[in-house]
C-alpha cells in the first residue's frame, strides 16, 4: 500500500506532565519517573499556571531543569496541539537539549545555525506539530526570525537572556572597526552631550577617566535632533560604513531613534531603548505562553525588565532545592591575603602556580580588555587558550588538552564541564559590564540594586561551570579588587543560594589574614578532598541549613515598580508621550517611597523631565513645564553621589533653570537646626556642648554619646546611637539628613595608635549601612558614607580589598575639629536671633564658618578605604 495510515502519537494524551511522562518512560531512555521535586513543579505549573502567558520557574542545576521544560513542551503539543519551541542561549546547549529530549522520548527538531541549512524534514515537522523546535535565543529575536509561529516559547537559561533580548534592538557602532561612522554620529550627537566631553573624546589620547567613561547623551536634545541623527545612521547604512549587526538593528530602530536612549564612550556609541519593546515583535509576543526557565530568578524585576514583559508569575522553588546545590567549590581570594594584598605583583606567580597545577582552566571575565590582560599577566606560557567560538561546538577541544584555558568574555554560562574536564574556575573582574547601557547603570548611575540579580546569577553560574553534578568539586579563584570587596560584602553572600553563601563564607575566612602559603595548603586540602576536608564540609553543610536567600531591600519596590517601567518604555517606543509620561509618574512614584534606590529612580526622572520637555515645547500649557521642573529637580537630587546627571548636556529651557539655591544636605540640615527649638535655650545647649569631653576620651559610651549630639549640631533631621541591646554589631552613631544623605559611624577611638585598620573594621563599617536601613525601614541615599573613627596611623593593604565604596576613615581629632566648628556656627547664628531666621539667612551664617554639610563632608571623605581598580 503506497499510502501511509495516520497514527495518533503512540502514547496518547495525558491528563497532565507527569503522566505524560509515565508513559513515555515504557520505552525511552530517561530515568525511570520524575524526580519528587519536578512533580511539584510540574503540577504547580499543570493545576494553577498553565492558563498564564508569562510563568517562571527556578530550579537549580541537576535539578532535571532540562526534563521539566521538555515535558511541558510535550504536553502542549500532544494535548492542545501546539506548536513549540524550545529555546537555549548557544548552539552547544540547544544540541544537549535536543539529545535529552530525544533520549526522554519527545520528539525534537534541532534547529540551529544558518536557516538556509536546516534540515527542511525537521522544519516540516515543527511546523506540522509532530515535534518540539530546539533553537537558539537568535533565531526568535532577529530582524528576520526564523522561529516565528510558535505558539509556546520555552526559554532557557532565561536569566542571561537580557543581551540575546535587546539585541535585535541595540545598534552598536565601534571606533576601531568603524571610525568614519563613530566620529559622524558622535559629531551629529554632540549638542546632547557635556560640551567639556567633545575634544576628550575626539582625541587620540583622552586620559583613563575619558577612556573608561560612559555618557548619556539627553534625550530631550536627541529627540530633537532625531532627524539629523537618523540621516547619518541611513547613510552610514547605504555605504556600508557599519556592521552587519548594526545594520540590522537598525531595521528596527529606523523611525525611533527619538524613543531610544544613545549612550557615547570613547570606544563606542550604542543606541538603544532602556527596555527592548519586544511587545511589537511577532515571533515573541504571538505566542500564547512562554515559559521561562532559569536556574536562578530572585526578585526585583529583573526578569521582567530583561524580556520587556509587564508580570511574569513565578512557580516557586522546590523545597531543598532552595538550600542544596550541585557539586561543590572552594572560593580563594589571593588579593585578600596578608602578603599578596601588600605585595600586587606577587599575585600573579601565586595565580600561575595554581592555574598550573590544575591544568585546565575555565576564566570567565566580563570584557575583551580584562581577557586580554588576564592572558599576558596570569596565564602559564605553555597553555593553550581557547575562545567560545572555538568550543561552541565541540568543547573537546579544550577538554582533551592537558594544559588549556578556555577563556571566555561576558559568558558565565552555557559551557559544562564535568568530572575530570575540569576542576578550576577562574573569575577575573566584576560581572558587571554587558553591554554600555549595563555598565552606565552600574559604574555611573550607580544602580546596584537594579542590577544585583544578574550579576548574582553570573557568579553562581559562572561558579558553577566545571560543579556540574553532586560528586563534582571545582577551585574557584576570585581575582579584582571590585569583585573580591563585592564578594566578601555580608550582604552579598546572603543574596546567594544558601550554599554559594556558606561557601563564600569559607573562602574568605580562608584567604583573610592568611599567608598565600596558607592559602595554597588549604586548596590542596581541597583537591584532595579527603579526611581533613571533611570537617570544612560538614561545616558548610551545617551553614547552609541556617541560611535563606535575602533580596536587596529595595527588591520588593522594584518589583513592584517594574509594571510600570514596561508601560513606560513601551509609550514611548509607540510615541504615547502623554501616556509615557503617565507612567512615568507611577514609576516614579513607587521608587520615591522608602524602599527604593534612589540613583536609579533618578534617572526615571530624568526621564520623566525630558519626556515632559518634549510634551511642553509643543504646548503652551504651564503644568507641563512646571512638570518637567519638578521631574528635573527630582533627579538632580536623587543622583547625588553620581557623576552622569551633570556630564548631560544642559536644555535650554526654563522648566530645567529653577533648581534649588542650596544642595540638598545644606538645605536639610538648615531646616533641621531652624526646626530644633530645643537646643536653643540656654540649659540645653550648653548641655550639648559639655558632651564634647566624650569625643576626648577613649571609653565608647561617651565617644558615642558624643557622635549622637554632634548629629545634632550638624543639623542632621534624625541622630541616633547604638541602642545596646545586645543585637550583632550596630553603628554607633547615624545621621539622617532627610533623603539627600545619611552619614553613619563606626567609633574604634578605644584602639591604640599602633598596628593597622585591618579589613574586618572595614567589613563591619560598610555593613552598618544596612543594618540602618534595616532599622530605618529606607534604603540609604546614594551618596551616604559610612566613616571609621580609628587613631591608627596605617591601614593594612588588605583592607582596600576587601573596603566597599562608601566607607572612609578619621581620626579622632577630626571629629574635635569638626565639633568644635559647628560650635562657632551655632554660637553665631544664635548671637543672630536665630528665631528670626530663614533657611537662607541660617545657611549663610554657617557657610562664613564652612560649617554646611556640603563644606565639613569632604574632610570626612579625605581618606577612603576603597581603591578604585585600575582601568
């Protein structure tokens, strides 16, 4: 017979996954049934998800993430008949897929690499629902997918997601491969920037703080220019003077260059919108579902952010799953070591030692410079080095070699190396530069908080690349300063699944005011994995147990907030500035509560001026402008601390002239000393000054006593000292000039002037931060400090290290000096009246004695306990 019979899929249609998979394990060769914990999952998603568009679920790795998406594709193809893709960030990851799908029993078509080669029979049967698409991120989110009539997405590994996302959307134009393009679209650009930037960045040789930065220029002026700006992109298009990948983009960005935000370094200029619309995208948003899969989520809208989706419902972890993970590592911190933190250049002989007895090596780095450097400083002469590219589709080239690094730059995932491949991790710098809008948000608008859950999800996957299964083990060696400080923050570690926490905790232990020789007799405890690791072992299976992973404090008003900013970005791309602006508001005002990181609400309100600009200049109604003032003002404030706000090219309107006189601390501290009518009588204030003595005395009660009323003096709206309760550590004295800054103390004026600041002061002056904010209820202002009064005269090296940003050290006769200046302040402006007074009379008053806070803050500041890593 010539025709052939239609069959229904030999196993039926399943009342749900897991009985799917039952019948589909009589004959495959997958395990034998689901894990418990993938039950749980599967029937989450089965009884109270699967009518969602968008649902998340987090399972970590060797947790059968692979199956659970498998399983989910399969039944809706089998019971509502749905044509699915499977998508995967590389090549390499999607033909895994595809043969775990294939050994579970589900039918996949692996398509991947130039659609012209696919397999047409394997497109037929995707097409026809006979079988699961297994693809790439590229082929969805392209000028021109080639995955485009999906009705089911699933993502994986959805948490590196971001860059494959805004791709499609982001045109890169680089110096060193297209000059005449780069210096025609910087000139066409120039009048939205700093016009003290320009000759900086026209310039052969700008000087490190102009090579490593990175400009917004405004919107308002881009926006205005668009036309002219999109003339020079269209002709750079035609005569080839771009990239292919520019070249795409901009099919998508032709026609929206006004709803795009363009970021200029010396190096490159990205135009791109802050949130990919990916809602005008067909292949992406026709789907009926899409599910995201991710071995780590976290909270704070990053997900949402990533993929240009209002809500995404989160299926949660399995439980112990949320505690155990795969494998084991060991976290070493050379830089944090007594001998290598004072001596720099032995770092690199001790990195070759242990890269050398590894033999193979997997270095994650976050750029091509690092990489670069990380290959001539630290890499063995005799090794051989591999690039991602080289492995993506066979990894055995590096796993076979004996001595080999595969070093790989802004890619902390999708390469696995299990059991002997490979036992050695090397991280070399902060996780934290993608793309130009990234490192703005992180290095200049200094919005850590918005950033945090993907670059703790690089770190844990990037940590466990060569941990791959339970009997794994994997050295992983933390280089740079930035990351060794972000790493050995307490409330980083506890941001980490629980066992990354208690193993970082180990690591520094191990490495802080340890020998380097120390540390290498510990690694070899390590590698051995025998009797005397145990114990270290048991230890940090004991921890775990104790531990839950914490959000950052203003991961619940993010999230929260995220709804909006996709409202938001999306007016905007549909040229709804009315609405946008509307949106804007709701932003803004979710990020103006308590819980919120106010550097990066300030640049939604930026935004929010730029927006409302655009809208007046085309009106003659006042409210507008008036709006963009408010929103101008807003930011200015909420960026204190930053440098971005004034690299922005000034607009020349009357909405962006009327800012406050004084700065925002001044101005706080002068309604506050006008606002305490208690300290001006007589008894009270000579009460006050008496508690001077205190600041003269080593016992810490009075020294803190003495902080408290100084707080006081300085006008701070709220000082308060440690309340002794008997809680973990607590600072000893905290200043609160409403929310333009807090200043927060660490009183060590009990210690002798011999010996050093050691890294663990350190450690607990920067964590006194959040333990106010945690009492505050608020996240800190973004240029709030954190100050160690210590009368050491050194500093041991090895603080820098581990030192963050916000933290700077006094001496206690600083803290006299000031006492006794904003004595005199006081003194006169009540010799004055200062009853009679207005805030502007008072601030002069104490600016004859430079007792503002804008004149005292910078001698607090003189002396930083952070070293920014060299460019």
């Amino acid at each position: 017979m010539a025709f052939k019979r239609r069959q229904a899929d030999s196993v039926g249609v399943p009342g749900d996954p897991e009985q799917l998979y039952r019948l589909l394990a009589r004959g495959n060769r997958g395990p034998d049934s689901v894990w418990g914990h993938q039950s749980k999952v599967l029937e989450h998603w089965h009884k109270e998800f699967r009518d969602k568009s968008d649902v998340a679920l987090e399972l970590p790795t060797g947790a059968g993430k692979t199956l659970v998406g498998g399983l989910i594709a399969e039944y809706l193809r089998r019971a509502e008949g749905h044509r699915v893709a499977y998508l995967c960030p590389t090549r390499q990851l999607a033909v895994q897929t595809a043969k775990k799908l294939d050994d579970y029993g589900i039918p996949p078509s692996l398509l991947i690499g130039p659609s012209r080669h696919w397999d047409q029979a394997d497109v037929a049967r995707y097409q026809a629902g006979k079988s699961v698409a297994v693809s790439t991120y590229s082929h969805v989110f392209n000028s021109r997918p080639r995955i485009d009539t999906a009705d089911a997405l699933i993502l994986d590994d959805a948490h590196a997601a971001e860059g494959y996302v805004a791709k499609p959307w982001s045109l890169r134009i680089s110096r060193r491969t297209h000059e005449a393009a780069y210096k025609d679209l910087l000139a066409v650009l120039s009048p939205a920037l700093d016009p003290l930037l320009l000759s900086h960045l026209r310039s052969d040789n700008p000087g490190s703080q102009y090579l490593a930065g990175i400009y917004l220029a405004s919107p308002a002026v881009v926006a205005a220019h668009a036309g002219h700006v999109e003339s020079v992109i269209r002709e750079a298009v035609a005569q080839g003077k771009i990239s292919d990948d520019a070249v795409h983009a901009w099919k998508f960005l032709e026609t929206h260059v006004a709803d795009c935000l363009a970021y200029v370094s010396y190096r490159e200029i990205l135009i791109r919108p802050l949130i990919a619309p990916t809602f005008q995208h067909g292949a992406f948003n026709s789907p009926q579902r899409r599910i995201y899969m991710s071995a780590t989520l976290g909270a704070g809208g990053e997900l949402e952010r990533a993929f240009g989706r209002p809500r995404i419902h989160r299926i949660p972890v399995p439980a112990g799953w949320d505690k155990e993970g795969t494998g084991r590592r060991f976290f070493l911190f050379p830089e944090l070591t007594r001998d290598l933190a004072s001596n720099p250049k032995a770092v690199a002989p001790f990195v070759r030692r242990v890269i050398e007895q590894a033999g193979r090596v997997v270095v994650l780095t976050p750029e091509t410079r690092v990489a670069d450097r990380f290959c001539e400083r630290f890499l063995p002469e005799d090794f051989l080095t591999f690039t991602a590219s080289e492995v993506e589709d066979d990894l055995s080239v590096f796993t076979s070699e004996p001595t080999a690094a595969l070093v790989l730059t802004n890619r902390y995932d999708g390469v696995d190396l299990p059991d002997e491949d490979c036992h050695l991790v090397v991280f070399a710098g902060l996780p934290a530069n993608g793309d130009l809008q990234e490192r703005f948000l992180h290095d200049f608008v200094g919005a850590d908080e918005v950033l945090r859950e993907r670059i703790r999800a690089r770190i844990q996957q990037g940590a466990g690349r060569a941990t791959r299964n339970l009997r794994d083990h994997a050295a992983v060696l933390v280089l740079g300063r930035e990351l060794t400080s972000y790493l050995a923050r307490r409330d980083i570690q506890a941001s980490m699944h629980p066992e990354i926490h208690a193993e970082l905790e180990i690591g520094v232990d191990a490495s802080l005011d340890q020998s380097s020789e120390d540390l290498w007799g510990n690694l070899a405890i390590f590698n051995a994995q025998e009797v005397e690791w145990e114990e270290v072992e048991e230890d940090i299976v004991r921890h775990r147990e104790t531990y839950d992973r914490q959000d950052g404090p203003g991961a619940a008003a993010l999230q929260k907030a995220v709804r909006s900013e996709v409202a938001a970005a999306n007016a905007l791309w549909s040229k709804d500035h009315q609405f946008a602006l509307t949106a804007i508001k709701t932003v803004t005002d979710q990020l103006r509560n308590a819980q919120t990181p106010k550097r990066y609400s300030s640049l939604w309100s930026y935004l929010g001026f730029c927006v409302a600009h655009r809208l007046a200049e085309g009106s003659s109604e006042p409210q507008l402008r008036q709006a963009a003032a408010n929103y101008f003002r807003e930011a200015r404030r909420n960026s204190l601390g930053t440098t971005w706000f004034d690299r922005v090219a000034p607009v020349a309107a009357p909405s962006a002239a009327a800012v406050e006189e004084l700065e925002p601390t001044d101005e706080a501290a002068m309604n506050a000393i006008l606002a305490a009518k208690d300290l001006w009588n007589p008894e009270a204030f000579q009460a006050v000054m008496a508690t001077r003595a205190g600041l003269q005395q080593s016992d810490p009660d009075p020294y803190e006593d003495g902080l408290v009323h100084l707080g006081r003096l300085a006008g701070a709206t709220k000082s308060y000292g440690d309340s002794r309760d008997g809680r973990a550590a607590q600072p000893d004295a905290v200043w609160i000039f409403n929310d333009a800054r807090w200043v927060i103390w660490e009183a060590k004026n009990q210690a002798t002037e011999t010996g050093e600041i050691g890294a663990e002061q350190a450690r607990q002056a920067g964590g006194h931060r959040r333990t106010a904010e945690k009492a505050e209820g608020a996240v800190a202002p973004g240029d709030s400090i954190c100050v160690l009064v210590s009368p050491k005269s050194k500093v041991n090296e090895g603080t820098y290290n581990v030192a963050e940003e916000n933290v700077y050290w006094v001496r206690p006769p600083e803290v006299l000096d000031l006492f006794d200046t904003l004595t005199r302040a006081w003194q006169d402006a009540r010799a004055r009246n200062l009853s009679a007074m207005s805030v502007s009379d008072l601030a002069a008053v104490f600016r004859e004695h430079r007792a503002l806070p804008s004149q005292w803050l910078p001698a607090l500041r003189h002396e930083p306990l952070w070293r920014p890593p060299a460019q």
